[in-house]
C-alpha cells in the first residue's frame, strides 16, 4: 500500500496501532492517506467490516469507496465508509431502544423542524421560527441540552429560546423523530451513559478514520472519542486553514485538544501539494497569509510554474458570466481542457448559480450544480418550461401532464387516468386524444368541458408565440400568459410561507426576463449593458429551451461543467478553475452593516468581524487550491445590492493573492529538509503548549 505515497504520507498509513494526526495543506495528499490506509489496516489483517471512514459529504463518501475498490478490492465493500451522520443513523438504528426510540424512528428534514418549532413556540412566522431553529441547532452541536441553554442564557430572548427548545424537544420524543443534529447528540448519548453499549462499539471498531477534521464540530469530537476509546485507534486529517463551517458550529479546538486527549498522538506533516502549479499555489499560500497560524506549513509544488492566476474584470454579472463562458471555450478549443468536465465554476453563495447557468445554457454547455438546486430545476421553472415545451411540441406527454396542473385547473386525476387509456389505446398523444370525438363516454361532460378549454388555450398560445417577436412583445406575452394562468395566485396558495413564494415568484420574473431578452431587438440597459440584438420570435426562443432540456439527459454522463458553492467544492479538484464574484461584499461578505472593510468608525475591525473575515479568507482558500492547471479569478464593477445595482470594488483578496511574498523555492528539496526540522519542533512546541493551556483552564 506504499506506491504511490511519499515518505511522509507512508509514515502516516504504516502507524497502525495509536492516535495519528496528519496535518497539512490543500493538495497535499490526506484524502489519499485515508484510501490507503484502509488498505494497509486490511493488509494486516484488520477486518473490513471493524474499519470505519468518516467523510464530509455523502457524495466524497461514495467516491472514497469507488476509490477504496480499485485499491483494495472487494474486501472495500464491507469497510464502513459514511458521513457522521450516516454513523449516527446506523447507531440509533441499532441501539435506539435504549433511549426509547423506536428502529424505525423518523428523520425530520428542516422543514418539519420549521413546522414544530411553530408550534411549540405559538408563532406562524416561519422566519421567527428559523431563527430558533439555528439557535437550537447551534446549543446541540455544542452539546447542550436545553437546561443547560438556559442556564447560560445571556438575555431574554436567549432564555425564551432555550425553553422552546425544551418543548421541542419533548415534541420530537412523542413523535419518535430526531432532527439532523440528534443524529450526532443522541449516539453521543448512547455511549456516554450506557456502558454496555460503549463497549460494544468500542470492540466492533478496530480502526476509525476521519477527513476534513478541521470541520468537526464539538459533539462529533466527543462521539469519535467514545468510539475509539482509551486505545485511540484512529486516523484524522485535515487542514486549520481549510475550516469553513464556524457558522455551523464546527470548531479548530477539535485540532487543539487532540495532542491533549492523546499524549501519544503521531502528528505527520505533509508538505509537497500535487494537485497544482506554484502559480496556483503561490496565489493560495499568499491569500491565508494573513490569517492567524494554529500550526505552521508551507506548500510546495514540483509541477511547475504553469500558467499565471488571470484576474478578469466584469462590468456586472451577465457580463461576467459570458466571459466564464468564453474561457472555458477558449482553452477547450486550445486544447487545454479535453472535456467540459475539466472545468468548475465556484461561488460563494447558491443564488449566484442562475446567470453561469443561462449563460452555460445559452451557448449549449452542459453543467451541473452541485451542492445546491439548479435554478431550471426549481419547480416553478420546471412548470414553465413544461408549458413551453408543450406549445412547442403538442405531443410532449410528460410536458401535457406537469402544464395542465401547474396551475391546477378542475382537471382531477382520474380524469387525467382515463384520457391516458384512452390515448394509449388509440396510440395517440394526450393532447390528440383530448380533441377525439369519441373520449370516453365515462368522463364526465364538465370534465370534457375543462380539458377542451386547457387544448384551446394551448393552441391560442402557441399561435400568439409564433407571431411575437422581439423582447418587448415578448415581455406583454408573458406577463399576460400568467396573469391567465393566475399563476402568482398559484404560488401562493400552495406555500405557508409567504418569503418562500414571494422568491419563487422573483424567480418566475427572472426567467420571464431571460426569456424576453432572447427574444432580442431591444436595447437592454436594465443592468449597465447595452445590447442590440437580432429579433426572434418567442416560439424560436421556445424551441431553444425545450432543445436544452435534453442537457439533463446529457448529465447523466456526467461530462459536464461543475457550479457549484465553494463550501461544496471541499476536497475536490479540477484542471481549470473559475472563481466568481470575487467582489468585495461578496467574497469577503459583508463584514459588518456596511459593506466596506467595516466594522468600527475607528478602523479597527471587532473581534466578531476579525473572525469572520479568516473563515471567508479559509474559504478563498478553498477554492484556489481546487485548481490543479489554470486558475481564473473574476469581479464585477457593478453589483446587485438588494433591486439596485452599486458600484463594486475587486475583492481584497484579489490584491494580496498577486503579492510575491512567494513561498515556493526554487529548489524544494533543499529548503525541505530544515522545514522538516522546523515543523518537528513546532509540533512539539504546539503540543506543550496546548497541553499547557488545557491544564491551566482544567486549574
Ligand atoms: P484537500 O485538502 O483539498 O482535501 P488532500 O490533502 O486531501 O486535499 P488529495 O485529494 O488526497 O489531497 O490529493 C490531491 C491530489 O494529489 C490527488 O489528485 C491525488 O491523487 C494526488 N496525490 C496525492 N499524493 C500523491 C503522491 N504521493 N503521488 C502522486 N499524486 C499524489
Ligand atoms: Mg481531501
């Protein structure tokens, strides 16, 4: 199990028998660590089914396991290869009766807990209700119960939140569900008070694994150190710079108390990054610079200088997006990228996803959106482009049956049954079937009546959609069609929550608008651009999406573009890496109640802000190390705030990437040998120090 490793990261995946820290930079091989020792732990005899790998994400789970496989094997099945939560849910499964709960105990997703918690703190305001939700949320991950939230609370609102927490708590043991941070909290529980049990897991799991450590939270620090037990047997790794859940919780203590918890804990460095060039890796070392050091590391590449870190300016987001587009076009047709999978496109937060996706759709890229909801897969989006996919082509079945109950129009589903019989035995399509004279004479005339009108507004549509050209025409269709279809109304009625529908319905907007300027002709300056564009008649833009929502089709190849956030670009890599909206006031986000640097009239930033600026400069971090080739870093000089558009800086970070305060050497080698040195003196340094720190707070 030692090819393909270095002599550090061997060092790491041979030390089987005790407590093992590896430490280190992005790139820098800790995920491979992890693979490996799987098998090496196997190879010594280890049962696959005693060893268990804990992972960030579902999906970094499924791909250690696909690796694990072609290292290892078949024996790779039985390792236990899951998120924390997946763990929680296979303890409370098995053990649950202990505390009472039944196996088949149910999982409230966020929604559910909005639900409950409205109802144990008597209020119908969904967005009162999540603020209790994050609050209690936030008191689990640190362990507490809600006594004890209470008897910490600093104020009223604290304390008033800490007893709702108490009634929700006895809400979910009378409806035998568990939310999303019991799935943590209440295995911690099992094996804290019940013996029995903690022993029984404790013999069970002969080696436990663990990536991205930094992310931990505290009650997964404690829930690890029940299952490991005194003996320790474990392997973490992950990197203090690449923490970036603090707003959820997770905490860098967990890196601070290990050396404590586990005097004999093997602490290995990694040092040489493979994944990028020195451009890409300087521009990273030179951005976390700045940001307090818990443990020193340096980075060093052997894959050469490559291609410089581009900076690309924008003047707003559309703007933006188009250039993205016309990069990863360029370097494909130059050859650099083979395969549109080459390329990811990171942001910071979900909503920026829907201008890559009308660009990337508009010049037929395929993509996909990890890590959160593509904007064409929203459901109102989905009702529409049903509706245009229907005007474009009658016969589209599945586009028949999503338009006519989006909204629903008195067409009930038995009715919808028996026209589908009878289109099937007739092989026709359902929109044929519902002009046939001889429909069922079990439908009953109302019914008829109902679908015939759906059919005649279908082809009153289509008619209008083939003689409205232009955006301003366009903008009267559309606006119109949904006033008909009262659509809004629609939206409304079907959600509780009026925030949720009033953003769906901005959505809805939003698509009407890309739609319109399709249409072209216009001069559009609503955000700074001014374009004139060749007209097109709405049914031709029609026709273009209904072309595109193949694309979905063509992701199950999965060669596609990756957008995603760069919370959820964690751990993986690609040849060629965009980061977007790298703007002050987007990355870094604001910082304070206004947008600029912020914080005091004084200049000096609160400790509050002070923090929040490292986990932003940690995420920035993040994604320039998702690079391995070519890195693309790009901004807007204008940028939404709220409805209007404001004039925008370059984020801070732009500069201090491009500082040459380079910390690649020309000859690693060299350098390496006292950097090694350093760093075994500095682990011992922080370990004493830590250790000192412990005892002092213990005193
Ligand atoms: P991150 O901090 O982003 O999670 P990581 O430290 O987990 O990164 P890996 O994903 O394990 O790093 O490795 C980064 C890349 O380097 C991968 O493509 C991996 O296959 C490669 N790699 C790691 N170690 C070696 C090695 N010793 N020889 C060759 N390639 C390596
Ligand atoms: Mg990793």
């Amino acid at each position: 199990m030692s090819a393909g490793l270095n002599p550090a990261q061997q060092e790491a995946v041979n030390y089987l028998h005790g407590p093992c820290l590896v430490l280190a930079g992005a790139g820098s091989g800790k995920t491979r660590v992890i693979t490996h020792k799987i098998g090496r732990l196997i190879q010594a005899g280890l049962e696959a089914k005693r060893i268990a790998a804990i992972t960030f994400t579902n999906k970094a789970a499924a791909e250690m396991r696909e690796r694990a496989k072609g290292l290892i094997g078949r024996p790779a099945k039985d390792v236990l290869i899951c998120t924390f939560h997946a763990l929680g849910v296979r303890m409370l499964r098995q053990e649950g009766a202990v505390l009472g709960l039944k196996p088949q105990f149910s999982i409230l997703d966020s929604d559910d807990v909005t639900g409950i918690l409205k109802d144990a703190g008597g209020t119908t305001d969904a967005a009162t209700a999540r603020q209790w939700q994050w609050a209690i949320s936030l008191w689990k991950n640190m362990g507490l119960t809600a006594a004890q939230a209470e008897a910490q609370a600093k104020d009223d609102n604290e304390r008033v939140t800490a007893r709702i927490m108490a009634r929700y708590e006895e809400r979910l043991a009378a409806y035998q569900g568990v939310d999303f941070d019991d799935l943590i909290g209440l295995p911690l529980k099992l094996l804290r008070d019940h013996q029995e049990v903690r022993e029984k897991w404790q013999a069970a799991l002969g080696h436990v694994l663990v990536d991205e450590y930094q992310d931990t939270n505290a009650t997964q620090y404690e829930l690890l150190k029940l299952l490991v037990g005194a003996r320790g047997r474990f392997t973490a790794v992950g990197d203090d710079d690449q923490s970036i859940y603090g707003w959820r919780g997770a905490t860098l203590d967990n890196l601070k108390k290990l050396p404590v918890d586990y005097p004999q804990l093997k602490v290995v460095k990694l040092e040489q990054n493979y994944r990028s060039t020195s451009a890409i890796l300087r521009a990273a070392n030179n951005v976390i610079g700045p940001n307090p050091k818990l443990f020193q590391k340096t980075l060093f590449s052997e894959l050469g200088e490559g291609e410089p870190v581009r900076v690309v300016d924008a003047d707003h987001e559309e703007h933006e997006a188009e250039r993205v587009v016309a990069r990863i076009q360029s370097l494909r047709a130059g050859g650099l990228g083979k395969d549109w999978k080459d390329f990811a496109v990171l942001y910071r937060a979900n909503h920026q996803a829907k201008v890559f996706e009308q660009a990337l759709r508009k010049a037929q890229i395929p993509y996909k959106v990890s890590g959160g909801t593509s904007f064409f897969d929203r459901a109102e989006i989905r009702d529409l482009c049903a509706w245009l996919r229907l005007i474009v082509n009658n016969d589209d079945d599945p586009a028949f049956l999503r338009a006519i109950t989006a909204p629903k129009r008195g067409i009930g589903h038995q009715t919808l049954q028996s026209l589908g019989v009878f289109a099937g035995k007739y092989k026709l399509s359902l929109f044929e079937a519902l002009f046939s004279n001889s429909l069922p004479s079990a439908l009953a005339s109302r019914a008829i009546g109902s679908l015939h009108e759906f059919g005649r507004y279908v082809n009153d549509l289509e008619y209008r959609a083939r003689h409205t050209t232009g955006a301003e025409d366009a903008r009267t269709f559309l606006t119109d069609w949904l006033k008909d279809i009262a659509y809004e109304k629609h939206l409304y009625d079907g959600e509780d929550n009026e925030k949720v529908a009033a953003a769906r319905w901005t959505n809805v907007l939003d698509f009407c608008d890309w739609m319109a300027q399709r249409c072209g002709g216009q001069i559009d300056d609503t955000a700074g651009v001014t374009t004139a564009s060749e007209k097109k008649t709405l049914m031709e833009v029609a026709q273009t999406i209904s072309l595109l929502s193949t694309i979905s089709e063509r992701e199950q190849e999965q060669n596609v573009v990756t957008l995603s956030t760069l919370h959820a670009s964690k751990g993986l890599e690609w040849p060629h890496v965009m980061l977007v909206g790298v703007t002050e006031g987007m990355l870094p986000f604001k910082l304070g109640d206004e947008d600029g640097p912020a914080g005091r009239a004084d200049g000096v930033m609160s400790e509050g802000i002070l923090q929040r600026l490292q986990e932003e400069r940690r995420l920035m971090y993040v994604g320039i190390t998702r690079a391995q080739r070519s890195l693309a870093v790009s901004w807007t000089k204008r940028r939404k705030k709220g409805r209007e558009m404001v004039q925008a800086q370059p984020s801070r970070f732009i500069a201090e990437m491009a500082l040459e305060q380079s910390t690649v050497k020309e000859d690693p080698r060299a350098k390496l040998k006292a950097l090694r040195a350093e760093f075994a003196q500095k682990a011992v340094d922080n370990a004493a120090a830590a250790a000192a720190a412990a005892a002092a707070g213990a005193a």
